[in-house]
C-alpha cells in the first residue's frame, strides 16, 4: 500500500479531484488486469488508448485513474501532460527507485545488443566480482537465474519491478539491452545509466519510426541519461546520434578512436586483434566468428574499463567466455557440412554473418531465412538482395508472418532477387525449409539458418507455436537415421 501523494511523488500534476491522502493498493494500465484499489493508467498507445477503457477499471474498483484526457464524471483522477512518462514515474515510487542502487549498464544500436551484454555480464562477474542482472531479447537473468523474457526492453512499471527483483537479490550491476523503442516510448524514464553503449544503425523498425533520422534520434536519448558513452565511430549515422550527448564520450574504432582494434584477424576459431588506447595494447581474442564482433567486443572493453576493470582483465575472461544462444552458434550435424544458426533478421546483420561465413566455408554458403510479418516491408527485398549477392545458395521460407500471408511476404523477399543467377528454392514452411537445406547439403557447405536465432516459437496470425530449429534439426537427423536402419 502507498499514499496517491507518495505514489506522485516524481509526477507533474495538471490538475486533480483526488484525495492524496488515499491509499492505492496497486498499479495496473491494462484493464483487463485492474483489481480494486489500483490506481489505473491510461496511456494513449499506438494500437488502442487506455482512455477507453478508463470505465472497464473503475468497474473492477480502480480508486483513482491517472490520465491525460479528462475523464467523465466525478470519480477520482489524476490529470497529466503524459501519461506515459508518468508510468515510469510512479513505477520508480512504487519500487522505490531500485536502479539507483545497483550500476546500469544500457546497450542500444540495431545489432549486437545481445551478445555485447553477455560478454560483459562475464567480465562483470568474473573480473569484477560483481552479481549482474540482464534485460534483454533471449532472456533476463539475475546472476545465473533465469527468467522468461517478452519483448527486449519491458514496459517502464514492469521493467521497475524487475530491477527491484534485481536489487533486493543482490545485484550490483544491471546490463540491460535498450531498444529504440523502449527509449521513444519512455520505458526507461528516470533511469541513470553509468554506462551507454552504441554498437550500430541500420535499417530496422522503420515500420515504428517511419525514417532513419528518427530511428537514430530515438536511440540517441540513451547518451542523454548516462555518465559515459562509450560509442562506435565508424558507423555513419555515429556524429548525428552522439552530437546532442550530455554524457563523457568513448570513441571505439578500427581507426582513430579512444579504445582501438589494431591488427585485426578473423578465423572460424573467432575474431583476435590489439586492442589499443594511448597508453596500452592488450591482445585480445573472442571465440565467435565475424567481423562485426570486433565492435561488440570493442564495446565491451570499453565499457568494462569504464566500470574499473582493466583491459587485461577484461580480455582473460573474454577468451573463454560461452557463446551466446542464437548468436553464429553451431548445430551438431553428423554430415560433413557446418550449420550455424543466427538471429540475422535486418539487411545488415544478414550480411555480415553471410560475409563472415564467406570467411571460412570450404564448399557452399547456404542461407535460410524468411522476413517478419507486419513489420518494415522495405527491407525484404533488400534482404533478398543481400541474400543473393553473398550467398551460393538461398532457401526463402518464413520467419513470424503474423497477420500477413507467408507467401505475400516471400514475393517482397523475391524482388530484391530478380536479376540473380545465384540459385534459389522456395520453401514456405520454415520446418519443411530446414529439412530440404540438410537433404540438399554438401560436403563443407556451411548452411545458415537467419531470422530467429534464440527464438523457440513461430508467430503465426496473433498465436506463438512452439519452433526451436535445434530440436528440428537434430529431430530430422533421428528420422534419418533410423531410416537408413530400417
């Protein structure tokens, strides 16, 4: 139980009926799951307005609604500029401010979120000694315990639940993913991050944020609520995103960057190189292939010194740190061919694990994917392109189709692919799909299964059914087997 006052207590208030004196029980901003004594939030969404439903939760005993439309009748309210900010701020009342206890950690950018927060999870506990939470698209953790994750970064009122979960379970740090989203829509509002990682921009999302400008502009508030930002200078769109930080800048880089890659060497055993600032150079080897790992790790260190953990010590831990699931990870095959499984889902990380696969196949690079539906359509073609360009063989079959017809969204996929002689087949079941790429494969073929990664379900329509492409996998090899034994 809280006070409405105490409960307000970060909240500009327009204008209000209620009695601050009152005693709210709870929090809810879906009605569906408003109980009595909740003080209820709606907030104008993208795909419905909570306002609607403000007479669904007084039905249920909301004892006061917040809101930024003026509801009818004379039941208790609390009117405000933005409802949305305001979640996040009576979620910081309500669990009483827990990110202000631990060192937050945010990692934004459209590729490497994930795995630059596992690596630094490791070199946090390891070098450091620290007990870390981690927010993010596989999984949350708090130390080795694991949760169920929804969405990369949760809703600002769950997300405060989940870092007070966090806090009283003793973590000292929390390395959180944090999505353009989760920034534009002000989830994590009133947080202070020690810490700000950019790894890269490219084309995603633009089904939310309509141009790459605002794209860009949204993962730019992260360096607005840090005290160091560590970010990639390579990339294009870095001078735009970091020329309105308020925060101590890190540059990270192959070329002139405060924290630098030098003699750089990359092999299917992982990537290796110098990691180089003014006053050392640390060698430096990662066990994941690629070359975009060199920013992720770069990252990384930086990131780990500017908690106080030294370069060498950083890099001990790094050279044995576990792969990240869905992250270029290998699938057992007892065929002489190498499958690898990624969450390539946008033009760019399509390329590069294409490019770092190039690297290292001895016979045919494979590539399997599909495109999400009711999401940014522009870019299917483009990953049809990219597909055909780099590839020696394409198999397009579906990822999440959701609401879409999976083969409307395989012809997007196939204009990008018009003029190629590279070969292609058209496998709409996405399972179907991963038993003809292994009964076509070849010896040193490297077969990559793109788009879902850690995923263990397919969306189709609004319904997940369960898909865990490693249990297909080693499912089909049994089949097969006990084939050849019959």
């Amino acid at each position: 139980m809280m006070k409405l006052s105490q409960l307000l207590q970060n909240v500009r208030v327009r204008e209000s009926n209620a009695d601050m004196e009152m005693e709210i029980s709870g929090v809810s901003y879906d009605s569906r799951k408003t109980q009595a004594g909740d003080l209820f939030v709606a907030m104008t969404g993208y795909e419905t307005d909570g306002h609607k439903f403000i007479p669904m939760a007084r039905e249920k005993g909301a004892a006061c609604v917040l809101c930024q439309e003026k509801p009818q009748g004379d039941d208790p309210y609390v009117l405000v500029e933005d409802s949305r900010l305001a979640l996040a701020q009576v979620g910081r009342s309500w669990y009483g401010d827990p990110a202000a206890s631990m060192q937050m950690v945010g990692v934004t950018g459209t590729n490497g979120k994930t795995t630059t927060t596992y690596l630094l999870k490791d070199i946090l506990e390891q070098a450091a000694g620290a007990k870390v939470g981690l927010i993010g698209t596989n999984q949350n953790m708090i130390g080795s315990e694991v949760l169920p994750t929804e969405r990369t970064t949760p809703e600002s009122f769950e997300l405060q639940g989940l870092l007070r979960r966090m806090a009283d379970g003793g973590c000292t740090h929390v390395v959180m993913e944090v999505s353009s989203h989760a920034l534009y829509l002000k989830r994590v509002e009133g947080i202070r991050f020690a810490v700000g990682i950019f790894t890269n921009l490219t084309q995603d999302h633009l089904d939310f944020h309509k141009t790459m400008e605002n794209y860009c502009d949204a993962k730019a508030l992260l360096f607005t609520r840090c005290d160091v930002g560590v970010y990639n200078a390579d990339d294009p769109w870095a001078s735009r995103l970091m020329s309105g930080a308020t925060c101590r800048k890190v540059s990270i880089g192959e070329h002139d960057a405060d924290l630098a890659a030098r003699n750089i060497r990359l092999d299917a055993e992982g990537v290796s190189f110098d990691a180089a600032t003014a006053e050392e150079s640390v060698p430096v080897h990662v066990g994941i292939p690629g070359g975009f790992m060199v920013y992720n790790t770069l990252g990384v260190l930086a990131a780990a010194k500017a908690l106080g953990v030294s370069l060498g010590n950083s890099a001990h831990v790094l050279r044995h740190s576990a792969h990240v699931k869905g992250r270029v990870e290998v699938v057992s095959t007892p065929g002489d061919y190498t499958m690898l499984i990624d969450y390539a889902h946008t033009p760019d990380a399509l390329e590069n694990v294409l490019t770092s696969a190039k690297g290292f196949a001895k016979g045919r690079v494979v590539a399997l994917f599909g495109c999400g539906g009711d999401r940014d359509r522009t870019k299917r073609p483009k990953m049809g392109s990219i597909a055909a360009e780099l590839a020696d063989f394409v198999i397009v079959t579906s990822d999440n189709p959701r609401t879409e017809d999976p083969e409307a969204i395989i012809e997007d996929i196939l204009t990008g692919m018009t003029d190629t002689r590279t070969p292609y087949a058209v496998v709409p079941n996405r399972i179907e799909a991963i038993h003809y790429a292994m009964d076509h494969a070849r010896s040193g073929d490297v077969i990559i299964l793109a788009g879902k990664g850690h995923e263990t379900y397919q969306i189709i329509g609004h319904e997940k059914h369960h898909l865990d492409e490693r249990e297909v996998v080693a499912d089909y090899i049994r089949e097969l087997q006990q084939k050849e034994r019959a």
